[in-house]
C-alpha cells in the first residue's frame, strides 16, 4: 500500500507555486466552470462572443482578457448556425478559433478526445462544451446522482488542471426555483457545483424579455451579480462595474524591487534579510519578504521567467531566484516590457502598481499612506 505523501507547513506555506490564472479579471479563472440558464435564452449567443473576445484578447464587457486559443464544442448546432452568428458578431474571425460539431461521451471517448485536441492545439486555453447534457449518456436511477455528477465532472476538471486550462461547460436550470440559493437552480446534484471551480447562472427576469442577472461564483472569482440586457445579438451590462466588482490585490513595491533587481543582476541566492537588503528595502520584515516572493511568484515572477525556488538547510532558509534568457513576459513580450503589458489594460489605465523606479516620490509616499490607513 503507498503511504500518504506529507508536507510540513513552513515548506508548504513559502513553496512557489502557480496559481489558476484568469482568463477575464475578476469573472472566469483557468479550472473547470458551468454556466446554466434556461433553454433557448441567449446562452450560446454569450458563449460564442466570448469565444471570440478570447481569441482575440478583446474585453469583455471592458473587463481585460487573457489571449488565448479557444476551442468551441457547438454539440446543439450545425456549421450554418455558427457561420451565421460569427458573421453578425464579428466582421474578422480570429485565426486561433476552433470548432466541433460532434464528440464521444463523457467516461467513454471524450476525455482522449479533448486530449488529443490538446496535443493537436497546445495553446489552446479555453474549451467550450455546449451542452454538458449532450456528452452525458442517461443515468440510472439506480445509480446515486451526486456520485455520478462528481465523477462525471471530475474526470474534465483533472483535464483543466493537468493542463493549466478552462473547460467551461454549458447547462440548464430547472424549471422549479429554489427561491433561497440560485445555484440550486442548476440541473442536476449538488455534485456539479461541488466539483465545478466556478459556477455562473444565468436567469432572464422575464421570458420575452431582455433584462436578465449573471450570477457568479467560485473559487478563485468573487460572487458576484451583473444585471444584463440582450442588445442585438450581444449581451451587455447595464451597472459599470466598480473597483469592488474586480478587486485585485495591490502586489507590493518589495516584488517589482526584486524583478528590477534581477533584470540587472540575473541571479540571487542567500536569505530573506541579505535580498531586503540587495534590493535597498529597509521596512519589511524578512518572514513577510519570504511570504510577498511566493503570494506573488504566479502573478509576476513567473510571468517574467523568473525561477523562484526557496531551500530549507541547516543553516539557514535560502531563497534563490534567477532570470532566465528567454523571459518572456505576457503576450511574447520580454523583460519590462512583459511586465509593463502586465500592469496596463487595453483602456489604458493601470491595473498594477508601476515599478517602483517608475513611481513618482509623491505617488509612492501616496500609496503608502493609503496602505497604513488600511492597517
């Protein structure tokens, strides 16, 4: 029998890892996501604009994307009614946008078959499956639900995290309504809320018309509720999203003063207080530098191609870092550059704090006012 594989707290809570990325700030992170709404509302309308907001690395609805490979499963339509629709939503279709009319069941061919599309389309990011009741052979009523929801479910969301990806699935809601939980609306167990990473409803206020709430949550997003309107062949939001809606942690001065540090050294290795004081940081504490590098290494270092590795010895606790020669920051982009397409989005306001020798004294002095006052 193998024995259970165990991690120490200090090893766990300082080791760099990578994070679920996201795909729209704040509303879809990479892992397994089930979006539900009545028959016939909107829902693959919705879906295929963000197919194409995706591929493109075009906002939605002025939230920023990430641009990736897409890949849409249209089980419930033809070629034609695709055709038709991106050719009303668009007037140049992305060249990294894929389609599928057809595809095996789930527990039988459908996870080789997403395998194989992976191996075939390695940058793809984003799959779409429009219905999950289209890969689903009837269930027994024999067999228990919420077992075969979580297995079912299960085996696409192992996919998305082996592969960094999200597997977005496209559902139903119920006809009856449970008045004190939306999600319970989802058709089905418990057990595909259980498994999906985010789960989204999607619910018209009335049936004809066009006002209708995308409810979300998940694990790495926070809930939320955005009141939509069908404008056209679009769906819209009608409340402007405020800083609350998205929040993004700010990433402390310390991480961009170690990124600096490594653009022009290339190289550290020695502990949390001999990099304070490489990098000229004179307030923080050690344990927390320690802490900032690995909340942090996902979101900035790794997408600079900055290794991150800390080391417990004897003697001490080592942190050793390095850039590599092929850093490439987001979009191909290399060095400060990457990390300058990191901190700005497509509108042109930041969405991260500038590097420290960007910030004005004033503007730095401001930021720090403002993180004492929060303390």
């Amino acid at each position: 029998m193998n024995k259970i594989q165990l991690i120490d707290a200090e090893t766990l809570y300082y080791k760099p890892l990578a994070h679920p990325r996201m795909l729209i700030d704040g509303i879809l992170a990479d892992g397994l996501a089930v979006m539900a709404g009545d028959s016939k509302i909107g829902k693959s309308w919705m879906v295929l604009w963000l197919c194409l907001q995706i591929s493109k690395g075009e906002p939605v609805w002025g939230i920023p994307t990430r641009r990736t490979d897409v890949v849409y499963l249209a089980l419930e339509d033809r070629e034609w009614r695709i055709q038709q629709r991106m050719q009303e939503l668009t007037e140049a279709p992305p060249d990294n946008l894929h389609f599928g009319f057809s595809c095996g069941q789930l527990g039988a061919e459908l996870e080789s078959q997403i395998e194989d599309v992976l191996k075939d389309h390695p940058s793809t990011g984003l799959l779409f499956i429009d219905t999950l009741q289209m890969v689903r052979d009837n269930i027994s009523p024999k067999v228990n639900a919420y077992a075969q929801d979580y297995r079912d479910l299960s085996s696409l969301k192992k996919i998305a995290d082996n592969h960094g990806i999200c597997i977005f699935l496209v559902h139903h809601t119920r006809k009856d309504r449970d008045g004190s939980n939306i999600f319970n609306d989802m058709t089905g167990s418990t057990g595909i809320t259980g498994v999906a990473d985010t789960v989204m409803i999607l619910r018209k206020e009335e049936r004809f018309g066009g006002a209708a709430s995308l409810c979300i949550t998940g694990r790495d997003v926070e809930e939320k509720k955005l009141k939509m309107q069908m404008c056209g062949v679009r769906w819209e939001i009608t409340e402007e999203l405020n800083a609350d809606d998205l929040r993004r942690e700010r990433i402390p001065d310390f991480v961009y003063e170690v990124v600096e540090f490594l653009f022009e050294h290339s190289k550290f290795q020695g502990t949390a207080t001999e990099l304070l004081a490489a990098v000229g940081n004179t307030e923080l504490k050690p344990n927390i530098a320690s802490k900032y590098l690995t909340r942090y290494y996902s979101e900035v270092l790794l997408p600079m191609g900055i290794s991150y590795e800390y080391r417990k010895t004897a003697a001490a606790r080592l942190i050793i870092l390095e850039l590599h020669d092929n850093a490439d920051g987001h979009d191909g982009a290399s060095g400060s550059e990457g990390l300058a397409s990191q901190r700005t989005t497509s509108d042109g306001t930041d969405q991260l704090p500038l590097l420290p020798s960007q910030q004005s004294s004033a503007s730095r002095r401001e930021a720090k006012e403002d993180e004492a006052s929060q303390c």
